[in-house]
C-alpha cells in the first residue's frame, strides 16, 4: 500500500508542473516580447502547485485533493473487485480432499505409541503448516497469480452430515500434490482422496426445507496479539467442537471452515516490533471494531498519517527513550509475553473462520450455533487475544449476511466483507489439525477403517507391454484426406475401418506381458500399480474372502488378463457368473480356443469319463490306472465320508475301478461300477480283459468266497450311494459315455481354455460337487503327466478355482505340493478357513489342507474375515498388522505377502479396481454357441448310445 501512495504522491508533483505550465500560457498567451516570453516560460517549468504565492492556485488544490482521494479508493475498488472476480471465475479449479487416518487403538498400536500427549501431536501439524507456507512461491506462475489475485489460498473444514464429523482441505488443483506430499509426510498412513462435493459425503447446503444460520469468529483485539495456543491447553481442543456436533441431529449440518493465505514476513516485522514495545509497555493494543472488514479502505489514510509509529503508546514522560527499562511483568504476563514472541517469528496466514449449522428446526439451528461459537472460549488467552463474534451485527441484517455467508463458504473467501485475522502456524494448528484416537474418542469422528502399509522394496515392475489391435473407424475422402466434422453424414462420403496397435489399459494401469496386475496401492498418496510375474505366479495363490466381497471379480480380473496374454487357463466357477464375465472379455483371437463346459444344457451335453486313461505306453498306463482308482475313491470318501465310505467299501471299489480301466477297447465309466455286481454276464466280460494279477486274484478268490448273504448286505448299501447319479438325467448323460468330448492334456499343450460352469442352482449340490471333484482329478491326472517333456517345454498354465474346499481332497493336497514342477499354478479363494481345517478324510500322517495350503502358497490375500481367521492370519502378517487392523479393512481392499524371487514379502495392501472396457456380450453369446456344437452332442443320440450299453431294446 506504500507503494501505491508514493506512486501517487509522484504523479501528483509531476502533473503540477504540466498543469501550471498550461495554466501560464493561457494567462499570457497576449504577451508578444519573444525574449520575455522565454524568460517567463523558464520561470513557469520552475513553477508548482505548491508554489501559491500569487494565491489563484489556492482554490483548486482542495479540487485536487479530492480528485486523489476518489481516485484512490476507486484504484482500491477495482482492485478487489478483480480480485474477487478472479476467485469466483477460478472457483472451478477448487479440489476436495478428504482426509482420514485409521483408528490406530489395538494393542500392536498401544505398543508402539512414542507420543508423550495431545501436544506433540497437534505440534506435527503444525509442522505441515510452517512446510506449506510458501504455498503461493512454489511456481513462477503462481508468484504473479498471487500479487495481484491473492490466489493461493487452503480452506480447512470440519464438516459434519449424518452423524459423522469428516475432515476436508479444499485447494486449487494445482497446489493438490503439494499439500497431499506434505500431510502425508506428516501422518504416513492417512488416506487423501480427491472427491466430488456433488457425489460424495461433502455438505449439502442447497436442500431445501433446512434453516441456515452462520457465524464467523476473529481475534478480538490487535492481530499481533495471539490467542490460547495447544502447547497451554489442558486437553485437545478438538474435543469441544466434536462434543458439541455430537449433540446434533443425524439430518442436521454443520461445518467449522478456516480459510487461510499465507502472509509474507512483512506482518511478522510488525508483529516482532509490536511484542518489542510490549515488552517496554509502550504499545497501544485496540479492539477490532464490527466493521473491521471494509479496514482496507481507510488503512492506508491512516497509514500515511500515522505510519508504523501508530502502535506506539503515548507517554507522558518527557524524558522518556526508546532505551528506558523493560517493563516488569507478573507470571502470566511472561507468559503471555513469551506466546506473543514465540507467534511473531513464525509463518503468518491471513485467515478467515466461519461456522455453519443447517437444520430443519430454525430454533436448533440458531441454537447450535451459539454452541459452537462457545465452544471456541477455550482459545481465550485474558492477557492476549480471544475469538469474538459479531452476533449483534448479524442478528441486524440477516438477510445480508445469511446470503453473504453462503456465497463466502462456496467460494472459500479469505476478505470481502468479512472479518480477517492473522494467525501463526501454532495457531492455526490449535484450530485445525488432525484427530487421534487416543485423545479424540468421539464416535462421530469418521476414522480410516483399516492400516495402510507400503510396498515393499523389492517390488518389480514390467517393461514389455501388451498391445491390441483395435479398430478405429476413420473418416477420409478418395484422396486420403481427413473429413471434418461437419460433412460426416453427407452421402458421398463414408467410413473407413483401421486397425491400429494400442498399449492396453486395465482401468488407467498400463498391462504388460507375462505380467498380471493385481491391483494399487496407495500409500502417502501415491497410486502405484502391482503387477505379479508369471515366475512367481508359480508357486500358488491362496485368498480367502468372505462372502459378497468380490472374490470372483478379483479373479475374473487375473483370468481376463491371462486370457488376453494368450496362455492356458481352466476357471471352475461354482455360480457361473465368473464364466459369463471372462467369456464377454475374450479377444476374437481367442474364441476357438474356448471349451465351455455346462453340464446343465441338456439339449448337447458334453462327456466326461474319470476312468478314461489314454496313454498307450503300458507302464505310464498302469500307473495312471492307479492314479485314477485312488482319486476315485478320494471323490467318494469326501462325498460320503469315511464312515460310510468305509475301508472295506473302498477296497472293492478301487479294485473294480481298476477292473473297468483294463479294458482298453471300451473303457468303463464311474456309473458302470454297480453294473459289476448286479450283472453277472457284464461282470464275466470285464473281468475276463483283466490282466494284472492282484485285481485278477482279488476276482477269483476274494470275492468268489465271499459268501451270498454277505453279498446281499454290501451290494444294495454299495449301490445306493451310486443310484443318485443313474436316476438323474443330466448327470448321467455326462459320466456315463466312456470317452471324453475333450482332452485336458492336450489343452494345456496347446494353451486353450477351459471355462466349467458347476453351478449349484442348475445342476443341485451333491452333481456339482461330484463334477467338481472329477474336474480337480483330471486336471491332476494331465499336470503329472506332463513328466514325458522336458520341463523347458511345458507351458504354464493356470487353474482358477473358487470355493476351492468343496475340492478339499488327498488329490489337491498333492496338486499344491507337486504339480507346480509341472508348472500348474493354483489359484483358489474361499471364504473362511474352518472350511478346509477339518480332518475327516485325511489319514493319520498326513497333514490337512489347510498345513498343505499355507505351506505351499507363497501369496497370500486376505481381505474381509471373521474373528478366527484374523487369529490365524496376524500369524502370517506379523508384526506389522495386528487382529483388528485385519478384522476392519475396508471393503474392497486387501492385505497381501507377494511372492517375488522366491521369497514372500511384507505385507501390504491392495485396493480394487473395476473397468468394463472392452466388454462384449454377442462375442460371449457367439463362443458358448460354438463351444457347444463342437464338443458336445445332440440328447437324442446320447440316450441311444446309453440304452445299448444297458442292452435295452427300443419297443
């Protein structure tokens, strides 16, 4: 403001001189003497307005004077009249960021806890506001934007809405990275996300049938002069204002905003001068009066009068200098003197506070704010500065300042008709900083449900990216030259199709090839993808979820991925939705590579025989025959139970599997085993084809002596655990044909996919799990086979099994521990872990599934679960999680120990993502239509083929 009045001041002695200049030569414009005309012109450049010796010039300087005052105050108005239509015309640059930080109350918390008390925890954000104080130097454009607009600018609100108190700093975007890296240094595990107002939780002050009632709050006397800060405070001021939102009800609103901008350290001279003369009592502390706000216009009158000598108290000493002693205070004047020097040297902001309640009731919306505005007495120092309120002069003209303070908390405004404060870093931190649960336990505060952790240092990340061809549909005229807009739809011209290699994206991830992306983490604010190698996907990946927490669009997201990179997978979905989902993402390319295996369409069922060995070579022959009666009797066992399924039914019925394998020109089927020993002449002709010797011998002595009564008791038991299967329909005609409509070995050979739809809905339970349990077998049975190849040739592929513990056999356990040599990789999600604890079909030395899941299973994922499965998992996640932070992850987000290099990681977290790109639900529609006619076949001639093999004649 100096600069303005010397400037001023300058023009006003330069245009004097021009205008005495004007006003001579009219004066003597008749005088015809050359000579004394250039000797008067000379005397006239030598001539002010303040040269009125001749007394005619008297009369226009009080003209002039008020001509410099008008101009000057409209200098000031159009001063703050751009600045003001900046800030609205810039309003739409503003971001919201939400701030959360998790509870941080268990015991893992409570141990490591190194902060002494509230202080030095509101202390770390006043750090945050002394490393953002430079706010408006951090670019060179943003410098000059801010000397003329005052543009750089933070609002810090306390918002409370449906009975939650959420915290929001709003700024422009381009200072968001700035104050997110700042926060987050500060509180490492706070959570920062950029939200719209109009979709999120942000207040909604626009309904309708609420009543508004505003206040705002300044310091009472001289800014220089501090008020209460924390370091003094018995307990944590954020308390009072929780209490009192606490009492609020759920459809009320309220919000407690500061808006500040950094001052630069010209105030702090002023304030350091001020605590000088404080100190030496000879300062002149004034209260601010109501119409502080419209100070800008005759401050600077003032200032040119009076100038920074105006603090100064008068003295009635005449002998009095500036060295006289210092003045001798009491205690809480030290104090008080030692706050006010401790404020002067730090950063200053000129800061704005306004409190809001919106209500239905105008009674409690008045009320509420009176609570609130009280609330803030805490921050009274009597020997500094309180927070005051304007109450009368709003209770006056409400109809001005209601609407006036609405548009202020919109546009987040620091002046304009609004009372300014300045307050340091420490006072600021008083007023505004973040929660903590040890000395914030009000339940309305809205904490971070869960414990954000880093990645690891190890983490790789891909190079080779997976591309597309996309086609683009381009518009072009017979020379080749792009067609604007505007003649697209003219006849004569017409669209061109181009196909062009694009980088793919999932969500806004780049893909890269031989690289899965799991998901991002975010920690301190920065969004970094995770991408998982197909070397390490090698050795499993467990995660358990519970139930509706998207474990099957997890899993669709990695299937998708290995679908588009080309290699082989097998899905086992037990609801059919995950199939629908891959099936709608699948390339062109792809599309003849696809077997959809859905036992529920009747009208073509496919085959599937467990007892069908295809190796020609006699010795892998036999041991793939006992592969199979053994993974036979495990699919039984789990079905019926050892107890029913007991030793002695399981030896015959090994035996008679093993029977029907040997017949190498028609091989038998599960549902031929009962045909054994109700049909003598089928019975005599298997065992006949019989060539090895102990199931020979087991024929024509053990069961040829085995006596008829006995028979009569064991076949009808025995065979009612098959008539389930017979009697039913789409079952039978599934496992009843002895050759398979397909070849899994040959599907992993040559990186096809297979997609199972085992849903309970349309096949019922007890077929499901018999198919599920005959898929794991086979898929087992062509992994162990794969010993015939050297192991640089055999291609990884990936077998996705959800609700994997209906599979929970002696078959699995070896798939985990074994076939990964065979480069199977598992990937299998449940829901809890008591569904594979327990024990019933294992043997004595054996270990259960869930020894043989976490101990072969380097990647783990555990997102929502149950109290005992947190027991367990804090196990695996130690020491950096504990029960409760594991219990409490929020929805869609994972904690994760990552497999890379051979070795786990510490854990971290995940969040989700959800992308329809690329979605195409004809193309689903078009591979499960060829899948169908070309492995499958028509019913009719199913049941022909059935009935011959039961030799029933038609009539």
């Amino acid at each position: 403001m100096k600069k303005i009045v010397f400037i001023i001041a300058w023009l006003f002695i330069n245009l004097s001189q021009t205008f005495a200049w004007v006003l001579w030569t009219n004066n003597n414009s008749n005088i015809k003497n050359p000579i004394k005309n250039e000797e008067s012109s000379k005397a006239a450049l030598e001539w002010t307005w303040f040269d009125i010796s001749d007394g005619w010039l008297l009369s226009d300087l009080a003209t002039w004077a008020i001509l410099i005052i008008i101009s000057f105050f409209t200098i000031i108005v159009i001063k703050k009249a751009l600045q003001l239509a900046f800030e609205v015309r810039y309003w739409k640059n503003l971001r919201y960021l939400r701030i959360t930080l998790p509870r941080a109350d268990s015991k893992l918390d409570k141990e490591k806890e190194t902060k002494k008390d509230f202080k030095e925890k509101i202390w770390t954000m006043s750090m945050f506001y002394k490393a953002i104080h430079k706010l408006s130097e951090a670019w060179l454009r943003d410098t000059l934007i801010n000397s003329i607009f005052w543009h750089s600018k933070i609002s810090l609100e306390l918002v409370y809405d449906k009975w939650e108190v959420t915290f929001f700093i709003v700024t422009y975007k381009n200072y968001v990275n700035l104050i997110s890296q700042h926060l987050t240094s500060t509180y490492n595990d706070a959570e920062i996300l950029v939200i719209n107002p109009k979709e999120w939780n942000y207040v909604d002050l626009e309904e309708k049938w609420y009543h508004k009632r505003w206040a705002s709050l300044w310091k009472e006397n001289d800014d220089v002069y501090p008020i209460k800060i924390f370091k003094y405070l018995e307990d944590d001021p954020l308390n009072n204002f929780t209490n009192v939102f606490w009492w609020l009800a759920k459809d009320d609103k309220a919000v407690f905003q500061l808006v500040i901008k950094p001052e630069s350290s010209r105030y702090n001279k002023k304030a350091i001068r001020a605590a000088w003369l404080v100190a030496k009592w000879k300062y002149k502390k004034e209260k601010k009066h109501l119409f502080w706000f419209l100070s800008f216009l005759w401050n600077p009158i003032v200032a040119m009068v009076q100038w920074p000598d105006s603090m100064v108290a008068w003295n009635n000493a005449p002998w009095a200098t500036e060295w006289d002693a210092y003045k001798i205070f009491n205690q809480a004047e030290t104090e008080s003197q030692k706050i006010m020097w401790e404020t002067a040297a730090q950063p200053m902001f000129k800061s704005s506070i306004r409190i809001l309640v919106s209500s239905k009731n105008k009674k409690n919306a008045e009320e509420w704010v009176h609570a609130i505005v009280a609330a803030a007495s805490m921050y009274t120092d009597e020997y500094n500065n309180a927070l005051d309120n304007p109450q009368l002069l709003e209770d006056a003209f409400p109809w001005f300042f209601t609407p006036a303070r609405h548009f202020w908390f919109k546009y987040k405004l620091v002046w304009f008709f609004q009372n300014v404060s300045w307050f340091s870093a420490d006072e600021v931190s008083t007023l505004y900083h973040m929660p903590d649960i040890v000395y914030n336990k009000s339940p309305i505060i809205n904490w971070l449900e869960y414990k954000k952790l880093p990645l690891p240092h190890n983490i790789k990340f891909p190079k080779e990216p997976t591309i597309l061809k996309e086609k683009v549909e381009i518009w072009k005229d017979e020379n080749g030259k792009p067609i604007y807009k505007e003649i697209w739809k003219t006849p004569e011209w017409k669209a061109i199709f181009e196909e062009i290699d694009t980088h793919r994206h999932l969500w806004w991830f780049p893909v890269f090839k031989d690289w899965v992306l799991l998901w991002w983490n975010e920690y301190r604010n920065r969004k970094i993808p995770v991408y998982f190698s197909r070397k390490d996907r090698g050795r499993h990946h467990y995660i358990i979820w519970k139930s509706w927490g998207w474990k099957s669009v997890f899993i669709w997201y990695l299937a998708r991925q290995d679908v588009r990179n080309g290699d082989w997978v097998c899905v086992i979905d037990p609801h059919w939705d995950l199939v629908e989902d891959i099936l709608a993402f699948t390339p062109k390319e792809r599309a003849k590579d696809i077997v959809v295996f859905d036992p529920s369409d009747d009208e073509r069922p496919m085959w599937l025989n467990m007892l069908e060995i295809l190796s020609t070579d006699p010795e892998i022959r036999k041991r793939e025959m006992d592969r199979a009666a053994l993974d036979a009797t495990e699919i039984f066992i789990k079905i019926f139970g050892d107890e029913i399924f007991g030793p002695r039914i399981q030896h015959y019925f090994r035996n008679w599997c093993l029977t029907l394998m040997e017949d190498v020109e028609d091989w038998g089927t599960l549902i031929d085993v009962p045909r054994l020993f109700v049909d003598d002449a089928f019975m005599k002709y298997k065992v006949s084809k019989v060539k090895n010797p102990v199931v020979k011998s087991f024929w024509d002595h053990e069961y040829a002596n085995t006596w008829e009564r006995e028979k009569q008791e064991m076949i009808p038991y025995f065979s009612s655990k098959f008539w389930p299967f017979i009697t039913n329909t789409t079952i039978r005609n599934i496992i009843w044909q002895p050759k398979s409509a397909f070849n899994i070995r040959e599907i992993m050979d040559n990186q096809k996919i297979l997609l199972v739809n085992l849903s309970k809905g349309k096949i019922w339970a007890l077929n499901a799990q018999l198919l599920w349990l005959i898929f794991v077998s086979k898929v087992n049975m062509a992994a162990m086979s794969r010993a015939d190849m050297p192991e640089s040739e055999r291609k990884d592929f990936y077998m996705y099994v959800d609700e994997f513990q209906n599979f929970a056999t002696e078959t699995f356990w070896e798939i985990l521990s074994e076939a990964r040599k065979y480069h199977l990789a598992l990937i299998m999600a449940h829901q809890f872990i008591a569904q594979i604890w327990g024990n019933s079909w294992q043997k004595w030395d054996k270990p259960s599934i869930k020894d043989a899941v976490f101990g072969n299973a380097w990647t783990i994922m555990s997102f929502k679960v149950g109290a005992e499965d947190a027991e367990y998992m804090e196990k695996e996640y130690a020491p950096l999680l504990s029960q409760q932070d594991i219990i409490w992850i929020a929805n869609f987000t994972a904690y994760c120990k990552l497999n890379i290099d051979n070795a786990t990681t510490r854990p971290f977290d995940l969040k989700t993502i959800w992308d329809n790109n690329y979605k195409n639900i004809e193309v689903a529609n078009i591979i499960k239509e060829y899948s169908r006619k070309k492995y499958g076949r028509k019913k009719k001639y199913v049941d022909m083929e059935i009935e011959a093999r039961l030799w029933i004649m038609p009539e």
